[in-house]
C-alpha cells in the first residue's frame, strides 16, 4: 500500500511544524509544500526544518499549488495559511475542486458556520460535489474550548451553565504574535487597535461557543465578546517581546454565549507574556455545573503552538475515513495521537 | 416524526437512573421495561423512579423481553444487566437479531476485542448481518481512562508514556457494590476472595489498555493487573458500608500495558468508602508524557453511577446515526450532554 500523500500550503511556523511532525510518522510521505514567501520559494524543506532528511525524498518549495492539485499525488491538502473563512475559501475551493480532501487551520474553520455560513453551505456543497471531506481543526478553537468541554459533557446527565477558561502564555511566540496581541503598546495604542480592529486578540469564541450549543442542542440567544488590555505593573521580557510597566503584557479575550437573557457558555481567555511574573498560572480549565458537576483543570496549558500542529496532523486519517463534505470536530471519531503506522488507520 | 423509541433491559440501579434520565428528555420515549426480579415484574416503573410521570405513557415491567423486541416500539435496547461480555452475549444476540440497536453497559464490552476476540467478532458479524449497531459504554471503562486519554493524546506530536488514576469513594454505592469490594471484610477474607475470584474489583483495565493501545496504534507486548486491599488505620463508616480500624476499606486496583519491557501504559484505581478519612483526595488524573506533556485533573472524580447512565443514554443519538456492526467508543463522535431534542440528532 502507498504512503499517504501529503501537501502542505502555507510554510509558516505551523505548516513547517507538521511537516517536522510529519517527517516522525510512519505510511505517510510530504509531495509537496507551497508558499508565498519568496526568501523560501525554490528551497528544500529540509534546510528550514529541525527533523533531518532521513529516507523521505526531497520536497522543494514551490509557489505554484496547481502542480500540487493531483490525486495521484496527493491524498490531503493541510492548509496553513488563514485565520478567516473568506481568506481560506478560494483556496479551499480549489483543493476540493481538485478532488483533494483538505484540514484547515484558520480558526474560523473551526465551526464556519458560526460567521460564515453561507461560505460554510458552498464548502460543504463543493465537497460533496467532489467527493472529498474538508475540516477545520486546531487547539482552540477546535479542542481545549469546544471539543473537550463537549466530551466532558458527554457523562453528564443534566448540563446547566459551561465556563471555559484558556489561561496561556505567549512568551514562546515569534514576533508576528507579539503585533497581534498588542504586547508592548501603550494603553492607548491598545484602544486605537481594537478600534482598528488591527488587533486581533484570540479569532474562535464565535466558532468554540456556536460549537457548543449545537453539538448540545442549545439554541443561543446572543452571542458577545470583550477584549481587554491586561496592564503589567511590573517590566517583563519574553524571548521576542517585551512589556514595559504600565504598558501591555497581552489581551484578555472574555465571551459568552447566551440563553434567554442568561449567559450560558462562558469564556475566558487572557493571553500574556510572562504570566507568571504576577503570578498567574497557565492552564486549561473547565467547570461545568449541573449533574454531575465537573472541574477539570490541565496545568500548565495545552501548548497552543504544537497542540495545533497536532491536532491537524493526527486529524489526516479521521478526514480520509469520513463521509463526503464540510465537517467539524463533533462530527468525526475523537482526535488521538499516531504513534503507529498511519496507513493501518485507514478503513478499507 | 415520531419519538425515539427505548427499550430498557435490567431495572437495578443502572436502568432505573437511565429512566429517570431518558424522563427529562425531548424526542425520546421509554417503550418498555424487562427485568426477571419478581418483586418488580408488573409493576409501574413509575412506582420505582424519581422522576414523576408526567405526559409519558405508563410502562409496566416485564419479565418478557421477546414481546419488546419489536422495531415498531423499539429503535434501541439499553442493556444493564451484566459486566462480563460472555454473559451479555446470548442477550445481545437476541436484540440485535431482531433488527434492533444496542447499548451496553458490560464493562467487558467498552472493547470486547481485549478479553472476548471471537465473541466481539461474532457480534459484529450478527449487527451487520441484521443491519443495526452495537456499542459498550460507560464511564469507566467507556471515558475516563480511556477515550479521554485517547482525545488528549490528540494535542500530541509524540506519546512516551501514559498514566491514568481514578480515585473514588464507594461511599455512594450500596450494599451490592460493598461485598463485590470486600468493603468490611478481613485481610484474610479479602485474600480468599482474591483466589476464589469472588471479589471483582474493577472490570476495565485490560479494555481500557487495549483502547488506547489500538487507538494509538501501538502494539502491547503484556498486560498485567494486581488487585490490593486498602487497609484502614481509622473505623469508617458510609451509609452502606463500614470498615474497622484494620479491616479492609476498599480495593487498590492497578494495571499496566508493556511496550516490550517498559510500562507504556500505567492504571491506578484506589476505590473505598470515605477515602477522606485518611487524607486521599478523590479525582481523576491523567498524565502523557511525550510532547507536549500533558497534565490533568478532575476534581473530584466524575460520579461513575450517574457517568455511566449519561454516557449511555447520551450516546443513543450516535449509536442510531452510526454505520452497522460492533463498534467502540473510538469509533464514534465524541459522547455530548442532549439539552435539546434528541430527534433533532439523527441524521436523516
């Protein structure tokens, strides 16, 4: 049996992290990366990557997709290159037209149909029309605020309010998440961003909390969300940022999804350079009232960076097994890591 | 459209919670009720449950199943009747061959191919023959120790090592459960229990390791399990249950899946009654090593009676939607609280 084929898009942090990922695995080989980036167009991967070449044939860098489009080699497009549904569309458009299955990392992918429904009706159409799957995954959205508070939910008989709360560092970001989040501003620099809309803060309370109460069958009544300015009140420095007293240390993203005119889902989530310096601890917490009630915490938090990384690589073999279409998280098998031969998960 | 129709067969403590839960939900009506306990046959369930009757027909108990198993008044059958899958065989036999969906709540049967190879595949053999589902679940094993194990693992690049801890209190359970732990007895007692087999002490290690190995694709080279006393230094005392100083509290049971010499997978699973009187904690803890690692906790530990009567009413929806044959909880989208009505579940 071959080696599933594989083409990553878009060769940023998270596409090279899971062709490193990819290159650990057994029965599945990269055929192909395409980026934009002309400083690595013409390269071979294996000069921007930490896991050596080993038996893998060489991939060089191309930033033409359309000689990548074809069946014979490739069985799946992992698509790195958006965090918004519009942005992605014609790109995704073009796997599936080809015939190829496709996992998204834009985080609004995670449950289109939150923003975007009327793109996620044509993306669940065309793929259908092709006979191919194409899903959105990541760590969150796609598992810490959505998925694992839905699992959780699973064992319980009566659910009466959800709070998820993603506490996380962004010490081991690069420079590019620094300008997002607002890491080092001023105060008023932060106001003019968020009115902007130049700052992104976290893209996926929309997506995690709609995930929520469809896969739980809440109908929502309003759906809101805030983005603070988290001030440090002492100097911090992080390898690729750094926050002056008084100055921006990150964003507290806060969301709530509504029944009647009670919040329902419940999030939170502050994302900082050096939390810990005033004494915030990082982790990953879920606290679901009802019957039973649960309080899970994980600590520290679920890596944000690798955690995505993984979750689309070890997605791959679910989106091969699954039914034609647009789907998300709550409606294939649960994620798990591959330690074995990735061709063995394949249903014959 | 009409409702989903439920059969419940064995009314202890398992199907009467499901009763009581199936009673709160939308879409979805007890049809009948079979149980071979003289003191309830013909009687009301209604004069057995918590919920009150309400717009729900009145279902009489029966000890004859043969009458239930009808596809007009029967869409699935919950069966709680038995741990081990060569007890439940004949009966599941019998439901499925009727053309009727099963669940059950055997702990042997969260992944019969662990323990019973040739009964699981003679099950499977039967659903798809009569074009129907069947599914063992629970909550442990059928989640804790297993399947969100397994969901975590898929925030993972690479898995090294597994541990998992469930620590309870038998203080809520009855006198059943007390003599099936030795709850009371003598250390002498307790070791005579152990080499007659007549103490069970928890059924799932070898299915919640075999779970997780196949999941992940690893190959186990041995699975071992021990089964120890907890002695208590204080008296303890539950409502249905009481040790005295030196008398045994509960059980210690512990198990291990071996990747050729080395533990790869590593159970704890202390169950007694009032672990508190002695300074242990209840929770459920899981801890990965790998990349990234993850740690987490459940504090306190997930009620296993109401878990695994919400598991199993819970899944009825993906059980339904789900292609023919025996499957597993890694088969199936991940388990959900049902807020809404449970019709609006299936796929049409």
């Amino acid at each position: 049996m071959k080696n599933i084929h594989v083409v990553i898009w878009g060769f940023g942090a998270m596409g090279k992290g899971m062709a490193d990922m990819l290159l650990t695995k057994k029965g599945v080989e990269i055929t192909g990366v395409c980026d934009r980036n002309p400083a690595i167009i013409n390269t071979s991967i294996f000069s921007l990557l930490e896991e050596p070449k080993r038996n893998h044939p060489d991939v060089i860098i191309t930033d033409d997709i359309t000689t990548l489009l074809d069946k014979e080699i490739c069985d799946i497009v992992l698509l790195a290159t958006d965090s918004f549904t519009k942005n992605a569309f014609p790109k995704m458009k073009q796997v599936l037209e080809a015939g190829i299955n496709c996992i998204s990392t834009a985080e609004e992918m995670a449950y289109p149909k939150a923003q975007e429904p009327e793109l996620a009706k044509e993306l669940d159409a065309i793929a259908k029309a092709h006979n191919v799957t194409l899903l959105g995954t990541g760590i969150n959205p796609g598992f810490i605020m959505d998925l694992l508070v839905i699992a959780l939910s699973g064992t319980m008989k009566r659910v009466d309010h959800i709070e998820a709360n993603r506490v996380n560092s962004l010490s081991p970001f690069g420079p590019a998440v620094m300008e997002e989040q607002g890491v080092g501003i001023t105060l008023e620099e932060f106001h003019q961003g968020v009115d902007s809309k130049t700052l992104a803060g976290h893209v996926g309370f929309a997506e995690s909390i709609q995930m929520i109460a469809d896969a739980l069958g809440v109908p929502l009544t309003r759906f809101e969300q805030q983005m603070k300015p988290i001030v440090t009140t002492v100097d911090r420095k992080s390898p690729y940022g750094e926050a002056k007293k008084g100055h921006v240390a990150g964003v507290n993203m806060t969301g709530q999804g509504y029944v009647g005119n009670d919040v329902f889902i419940d999030m939170k989530h502050p994302q900082q350079i050096e939390p810990e310096m005033e004494g915030t601890h990082t982790g990953d917490y879920i606290t679901i009232k009802g019957v039973p009630e649960i309080n899970m915490g994980i600590q520290p938090e679920i890596d944000g960076g690798i955690g995505t990384i993984a979750m689309c690589v070890n997605m791959i073999p679910h989106v091969l097994n699954s039914k034609p279409g647009l789907k998300t998280m709550i409606d294939l098998p649960v994620p798990r890591a591959i330690l074995g031969d990735m061709r063995d998960l394949i249903d014959s």
